[in-house]
DNA sequence: AAATCAGTTGCAAACGATTTGCAATTAAAT
DNA sequence: ATTTAATTGCAAATCGTTTGCAACTGATTT
C-alpha cells in the first residue's frame, strides 16, 4: 500500500524549532503529544489522515481526539492544510513557514499511492468565472484520480 | 438560502416514463418512493443532498434510509451522478439519458448556491499528467469555492 | 383476478469519522 | 514553588451513511 514516489522535491524538512515557534507564538503550549505529531508530519512529505498518525504514535503516545484537536488548531494556525481525497477521511500536511504553494494531487483509487503535481492550472481561469458570475474570494479543488503504475494489472 | 439562479439551461426536464424505464430496464420495482425521489430530482437543476430530497418529500411518504438505498442504486445505473462539495454530505443530480456531460461548480460557501461552470479545462492536461505519471484512467475533481454576489457583504 | 416471488421498505441498530463536555494534567509565566 | 490558562484522556454525543431483518409490494404467472 504504502509507497514512496520517487520526488525531486528539495525535501527541505522544517527544523522542529521553527515548528513549535509558530505554536509559541500564539500562546500555545508545545505538549508531548503536539511534539511527537509534528515529529511525524515532519517526516512524510505527503498527506496523512488522523488515523495513520495515531498508528504511527507510540503506544499510548497521545489520544486520537487530540490529533483531531491539533490538527484543526495548526490548521487555523496555518501550518498545515487539509485535503479532501474524498474518501470520508481528512488528510494534513505540514506547510512551509512561507511555503503558501498551491498544487494538487494524482491519487491512485486502489493503493492511495499519492503523487503530486506541480503546476496548477485554473488559475487565471478561475479569475474569470469568478468575474463572469460576481463571485468573489474565489478558490478551487482540484485532485486527479486513476490507477498507478504499480496497480495496473 | 436557497436560491434560484437565472439559468440559459434548454431545462429539457426528463421524461418520467424514460426514467422509470431505465429502472425497470434492469429489473427493478417502481416503487412509490423511488418515483417520489424521480419526480423531485426531475424538477431540480442542480446537485441534491439526501436530506433535502427528503425534506421534499411528503410527509412519511418515505424513509431517510430509503432515498440512501435508491440514491445508490440509480448511481449504479448511471441515472444520477454523485457531487462531493467537501461539505460532508453527498449530492445527487439526474444524467439525461445520452448525457455524459462533465462540467464543474461555484459554489457560495454561505449560502451554498451552486453554479454550473459549462466548461470543463484540464482534459489535455489531464492526460499529459496521467501520461507522465504512468497513471491509467485518469479522471479528475474539480469545484470553485467562493462568495456570490448576493452574500457579500 | 388470485397466487407467487424477487425486489423493496421502514425501523432500529451499527458504523466510521469527527466533535465535545468535563475533570484531571501540565507547560509556561510569575 | 505558585498560579493559571491551555491541554489531555476518556467517554459520550453528532452526523452522514449503511445494514440486518421481518413485513410488504410491484411485476409476472397462472
């Protein structure tokens, strides 16, 4: 299931001080549990749900309501984004202090295996449907989906 | 909330009689529920959630449960499509009989109004990223977020 | 029209992801 | 060391969706 694509990503892993510094900073206290949960994010380039960070926690490390707790806390906080694969579990990756790039994923639909995508399209044209309808504030979501390589029988 | 938005759609509402064909088609019962849900859908543009279909519906003229089972059964059957507007709930829409249009949405994150965006962009990209990452039966996901005209303030 | 049978339904219980109340802990400031 | 607000674990609660099962009902047959 679990696969490490090959990246040219510069893999440029956040010092864990600049991490719980961001915590810090808004008068939040840097636990055992948060620590070990950054520990984790800090080292998978690609998004995780709540669950596979729980399972790869210690023990009794920290509790699963937690993670929840903390990832919707970083993520107000801005340092990690949510992603929506769209099958029924949320997912979180740690984001770059100024790192605020927009790309999308390729998803494989049998082993999950997820690629990323540099480049992101819509763009300017998302600028024009927001403009064509009065819509304002306007983003999108986009994630491809189809089988990898290694699935393909 | 619920809103009507101006639509140069040709509105060509679906035949009941070819609907329910396509259930009987393939051995299935016309039941007073299913044509209950059929007749809403029918007089809908756009994507429902379960839940409003049963608001919809008469009374007890048919249970929650009910509109799940029948939503995924004619899902099966390709006589709906299936939305996800990443707000927790699924939302269906009928397919025309031939049509297999792929389009998008804009929807209003307050007031959930949905638009649809004729175009559909990615297609060529699509599949030079699906070529490029060795991916097979590549199909993508994609739907723009933003305030419309009415809710901003 | 009555009999027949597979497909359906309502209802309640089960589920999986996520959230929340609360009393007990703990990091960080004093 | 003291103080206090932030945090945690745990269990219970939500929410959307699914499922088991006995009762029911279209559609077909006789």
């Amino acid at each position: 299931m679990k696969k490490t694509c090959a990246h040219k990503h510069a893999e440029k892993k956040q010092e864990l001080s600049s991490l719980t510094g961001r915590l810090r900073r808004e008068a939040h206290k840097i636990t055992s549990p948060r620590a070990a949960i950054l520990e984790i994010l800090r080292h998978h380039a690609h998004p995780l749900t709540n669950k596979e960070i729980f399972a790869e926690l210690p023990k009794g490390e920290c509790d699963l309501a937690t993670i929840y707790r903390a990832m919707q806390l970083m993520e107000e906080l801005g340092m990690v984004k949510r992603f929506d694969f769209g099958d029924g579990s949320a997912r979180f990756k740690l984001v770059g202090e100024g790192d605020e790039s927009h790309h999308h994923h390729l998803i494989c639909t049998r082993c999950a295996e997820v690629v990323e995508i540099g480049e992101c399209f819509p763009e300017e044209i998302e600028r024009r449907i927001a403009r064509a309808n009065g819509f304002t504030g306007v983003t999108h979501r986009l994630e491809f989906f189809g089988l990898c390589p290694g699935c393909q029988k």
